[in-house]
C-alpha cells in the first residue's frame, strides 16, 4: 500500500527543484530514525526520484548519514537500482 502510494504521488515531486531538497530530507530521516521500516521506506523514496546533478551531489554528500543502513538488504537494493 505504501509503495503504490508512493508511486502516484512521487511523479508531481519530480521536478528538479524538489529532488534535491527531497534528498536531502530522506537521507536525514534515514539517519534520524531507529525504525527499520522507516529508513526501507525512505530509501524507497530515494529510488524512486528522478535525478538532476544536484541532487546526485545531495546524494554524495549525505552518504555518510545513510551509510551504516545499507547493510539492510532492502536498503541496499533500493540504493542499487540508483544505479
């Protein structure tokens, strides 16, 4: 239910102005929550997003607040379809 959710509202997010900002928020709620389902549906989010340079950039630079919940299988694939 979430991830069909998601999916429907996450196209009128795309723009490039809010991809950034949307990085950014994510990866922090990644870092901020002890809730496992949490941080797998936050990673979701990232996955989903259409890329601009910047937001690769946010991307880069955040990696160190995401880092530690890639060793959750389902955050990893989610970080790997990026890809």
């Amino acid at each position: 239910m979430f991830e069909n959710f998601t999916k429907s509202i996450i196209v009128y997010l795309e723009q490039d102005k809010y991809s950034e900002n949307l990085v950014n928020k994510l990866t922090n709620r990644i870092k901020n929550t002890n809730n496992q389902k949490e941080v797998i549906n936050s990673s979701y989010c990232i996955g989903l997003l259409s890329f601009n340079e910047r937001a690769i950039k946010k991307l880069i630079e955040n990696f160190d607040l995401y880092r530690d919940q890639l060793e959750i299988p389902k955050v990893n694939e989610n970080f790997r379809n990026l890809i």
